[in-house]
C-alpha cells in the first residue's frame, strides 16, 4: 500500500503543478489579496459560488496545495513509522519540509505583490517536491526493492550522463520559470525563428532570457538523445532503464511543441500549463532514469546500514562492450 | 539528557523562526498612509488668474472596441466593452489627462480634504480615468454583488503598489499617494479586462476629457506652462502656452492611431 500511497502522492503533485501554472497564465495571483486566509474567510469554508473569474484558479491552486500537504504529511508519517530504511525516512521529513516552505513561499509572493524573486523560488521549489515524491514512490517501489536485475554492473557514462541530463533540465526549467515570472514569455514573438533571424536581431534582458531558454532547449534535446540513445543502444534489455528512456522520447517532442504553441498561442493559459507540467515530468522521468542508473550505489540492510555492494558481475556483453573489451 | 534539555530550546527557537516569518509575510499589509506635502495657502490671485482650455481629437480610424467576456463571473454584467479608444463627433477623444506639467515653479497648492472616488460597478472601474492630487485621499469602493481585488501601480510605479480586497458591496478601502505620477494604473485580477488609470499630480490643474474631448485648466497664475496630455493607448503630448492676466487661451492636442 505505501507504495501506492507514494505513487499517488506523487501524481497529486504534479496537478498541483498544472494549477500552478494556471495561476501564473491566467495572471491571478493576486486575484486573492489575503494569505492565508481568502477574502476573509477561512481557506475551506470560502464558499464556492464566489469562486469567480481568477479567483478560481488562485483558491484551487491554495486548495491543491492544502491536500498535497496533507498527502505528504501523511507519506512522511507513514514512512517513519513503516519504512525501515533511514535515508528513505529523512526523504519523507524533508519533503514534507519541502511542501511547508513551498506553502510560506506561495503566501509571501502573494503579500509582496509577486516579487520576481520569491515567484522564480516558489516554481523551482515545486519542482524539488516533485522531485522528492517521485523519488519516494521510486524508492519504495517493490521494483527498487528488488534491485531490478541482480548481478548488473554499473555504467558509468550512464550514470554521469544521466546526471548531466536531469541537472540540465533543471536548470532549464529555471530558466523558464524565471522567462514566466519576469514577462519575458513574449519577448521572442515567432518560432521556430527569432524576430525573423536564426539569432534576434536586437537584444534586451527579456529577449536574453527567452532566448537562453530556447538554447537550454536544444541543449536538453541533444542530453536527452544522448542519454536514451545510450540507453537502448547499450541497456535495451532492462526494462527499467529502457521504460524510462522510451517515455523521455515521447515528452521530448511533445515539450517542445507545446512550447512552440505557448508562444504562437501568445501564451494560451491551457497550453502554457501543460508546457510547465510536462517540463516537469520530463524532469522526474529523467531522475527516476539516473536513480536507477545508480540503484547500486543504494544496496543497504533493512535497518538503513549501507553495506558494501555486492561483487560486481557482467552484464551480458553488448557489441560496445564487446569492443570496448577487445580495445 | 542534553538532547531533551535541548528540545525546548529549539522549538523556542522554531517559534521565534516562524513569527519573524510570519511578520515578515505580513509586511506587505494593506495600511496606506503615507507622507503628505505640507499645504500652504493657494498662491494664486484669483484677480489675476487666467484658463487654459481645450479640445483632444484623434485622428485615424481606432480598432474598435471589443465586447468583454464576463462569462468567467455570472455576477457581471453581460454586455460590456472595452474602454480603449472612445471617441466621439468629429474625433473628440474621451479619458484623456490632462494636466499643467511644468510653469508653476516653486507653489505648493493645498490637499483638497474631499476624497476622489473610484468606484466598481457592473464589474468594471468607474471613471475609466481619473485625477487626484498628491495627499488627497482615494476611496475605492465596490457596488457590485461579486468580488473584486483593487490592485493598484506595479513593480515599475514610483508610488508603491497596493492590493485590496473588496467582498462586500459598499466597502470601502482608502489610499493617499505620497509622489506625482502620470500614470498609475488600476487593475482587477479577478475580473482583467477592469482597467482604469489615475493622474497624481502635485497641483490641482488637470482635467479628464468627456465624450466631446473638452477640457478646462481654469484659475491658472499668469505664465507659461507647459501641459500634457496622457492617453492610455495613444500615448503623450505636451504644449507650451502663455497665459497673462485673466486671459483664457485655448489649444488643442490631436493623437492619431
């Protein structure tokens, strides 16, 4: 069940994403001046036939997040009561730290008439509680567990590569949370070109953003093909590195059309949300990837005492190695 | 043993955490008062002073306004429109500020006590645009049977931005504005097509143009002044004018789109 519950939690976030998202496209969050109270009225007993106009996706963002709290106040509950291992544990308090800041953060922003600061800090940390739930569903998964498949050697270009790729998006999802909440959204008017030009042809602080945020697409592109290239190149036999890459290359194209139609769309609220959604799941995909790439270095005991890894064994020799091998 | 001893020292500490973050969050609150200019006795000798009055065209044909959709909020009106460019016979251009921008030197006019009011109703802002002077008091107040949230300035405005929220009909929040600024602008994020625009001004010679586009600076010092015209679309214009002793001298602005 706690699995589950885990899982669970971690799709709950990322709704809670998309509604955060809404707020932002639909410019009202400040549609409700008051935190954390709405209008006057406590947050659960504002009554629903005044959730109007942007109030709706404010007060619905506010209500998400309640819940999401409370699912991650319960998975840290649970886990300190049913989780053997410690580090997994700690996971669960620091989500749940994670989510109580997050929640400070998205009342300050709105008190201080979202200064760009706190506005960029709120969406790069909802992309850390993503992070940490998925991690926590990924870790406790029965498939975690087990180890997938027993006696595999680590790759080490995997690893690395894999940890360059997740680190890269990240940072491109600053950018883009920095290109939403200093109104640079706009800046660069056309796709797939710029002002008419391959580079804009002028430059301001908004178009810089806008335009690093392209480059930092490109650059996740090649990152992503890099890595799940490797993958079923080198590792097609193992589902749980070959599912993760397959589902990199689905949301890599759609990411990127949804950005495309952001802009020509002169930032749709709908489309604009589920660009910031599946940027976000492109992030986790590729860290459940990295985790598992990694999943090694977690052999531990039950009681969370790390012992030393197991003897490493070959894995069945692909043409790469074959040639690595003969070099 | 020390570790209990020093439970409650934290949670002593996680107290004083959370209310310096709660004050902090509180910070922004909605208290508006601020510095007022100190009021002398108006300056100028109504024996002697003169008008300055007016017209505003614009010439070309505007995009037209375009009807509101307030189907996120069944309390609004239906039918409403845009307030952009309202324009009149013969050109006249509606809602634009006019104002005596430089000439009077060194004179401090004193704060009319009456409040300007800037009202909500059928969930748009009424005036669309609107005059007031630096000290004077705003009363912002909602009529309509929905929510409304008075946002007023932003990140770039030299008087500090504001947030009200209005859930009653008949509320009223209260502003003083502490620095001249030619525009400042209202917004509603509740309902976003509410738009309305306020000139600060540190004098009280300014007008708002009606449907004819007419306006009247009247009780002016004789000299020369330098007045702008503010619209929110069509941007500035400013002219220089002469008046002398009891003279009334008429100029006009022409935008064009």
């Amino acid at each position: 069940m706690l699995p589950l519950f885990a899982a669970i939690v971690a799709a709950s976030t990322a709704v809670l994403i998309f509604a955060g998202g809404m707020v932002t496209s639909t410019g009202s969050g400040l549609s409700v001046p008051d935190w954390p109270n709405t209008y006057g009225w406590f947050m659960f007993s504002f009554p629903v036939d005044k959730w109007v106009g942007g109030i709706f996706y404010e007060h619905t963002h506010r209500l998400i997040a309640s819940t999401v709290g409370f699912l991650i106040l319960s998975l840290a509950f649970w886990l300190w009561r049913a989780e053997p291992r410690r580090w997994v544990r700690r996971l669960g308090f620091i989500a749940l730290g994670a989510v109580i800041t997050q929640g400070v953060l998205g009342g300050i922003t709105v008190l201080w008439y979202l200064p760009d600061p706190i506005s960029i800090a709120h969406a790069s940390l909802a992309e850390i509680v993503f992070c940490l739930t998925v991690t926590i569903a990924l870790v406790t998964s029965s498939g975690w567990k087990r180890g997938y498949v027993a006696g595999l050697s680590d790759d080490r270009l995997l690893q690395k590569i894999a940890i360059v790729t997740t680190a890269t998006i990240y940072i491109q999802i600053l950018l883009g949370a920095t290109m939403r909440h200093t109104g640079a959204g706009l800046a660069i008017p056309d796709f797939p070109w710029m002002f008419g030009h391959v580079i804009p042809d002028h430059w301001d602080s908004k178009i810089a953003i806008h335009f690093a945020h392209r480059v930092g697409a490109l650059c996740v592109t090649v990152l992503i093909l890099a890595t799940a290239g490797h993958v079923l190149y080198h590792h097609r036999r193992r589902a749980e590195l070959r599912n993760p890459s397959i589902l990199l290359l689905v949301l890599l194209p759609l990411q990127v059309t949804l950005g495309a139609l952001t802009v020509l769309s002169g930032r749709q609220p709908i489309i604009n949300s589920f660009h910031v959604v599946t940027g976000a799941s492109v992030l986790v995909t590729s860290l459940v990837l990295t985790m598992r790439a990694h999943r090694s270095r977690f052999n531990e005991g039950a009681a969370g005492v790390r012992v030393p890894r197991s003897p490493r064994h070959p894995e069945p020799l692909t043409a790469h190695a074959k040639a690595g091998a003969r070099a | 043993m020390s570790s209990r001893l020093s439970r409650p020292r934290t949670f002593l500490w996680a107290g004083v955490l959370v209310a310096g973050v709660t004050a902090a969050a509180c910070g922004g609150g909605t208290t508006s008062q601020q510095e007022v200019p100190k009021a002398v006795s108006n300056p100028v000798d109504p024996a002697t002073a003169g008008n300055v009055t007016g017209h505003v065209t614009l010439d070309g044909t505007p995009p037209p306004n375009q009807p509101i959709k307030t189907a996120s909020d069944p309390n609004c009106k239906a039918a409403i429109n845009t307030q952009t460019f309202v324009v009149g016979d013969g050109g006249s251009l509606a809602n634009v500020f006019v104002y005596v921008k430089d000439g009077l030197g060194n004179r401090v006019f004193p704060v009319p006590t009456q409040s300007v009011v800037l009202g909500q109703k059928d969930c748009q802002y009424t005036p669309h645009v609107l005059g007031i002077q630096v000290g004077q008091t705003l009363d912002m107040i909602s009529s309509d049977p929905t929510l409304h949230n008075v946002h007023g300035g932003d990140r770039d405005t030299a008087n500090r931005e504001f947030n009200f929220g209005q859930g009653i009909p008949g509320v009223k929040n209260s502003h003083v504005f502490s620095t001249k600024e030619v525009i400042f602008p209202f917004s509603c994020d509740v309902h976003k097509w509410m738009k309305a625009y306020l000139g600060i001004v540190d004098n009280p010679f300014y007008a708002v143009t009606g449907a004819d586009g007419a306006f009247s600076l009247k009780g002016l010092p004789p000299g020369t002044y330098t007045i702008e015209a503010v619209h929110e679309k069509a941007g500035r214009q400013t002219q220089t004018v002469t008046i002398g002793q009891k003279e009334t001298k008429d100029i006009s602005f022409a935008f064009k789109v």
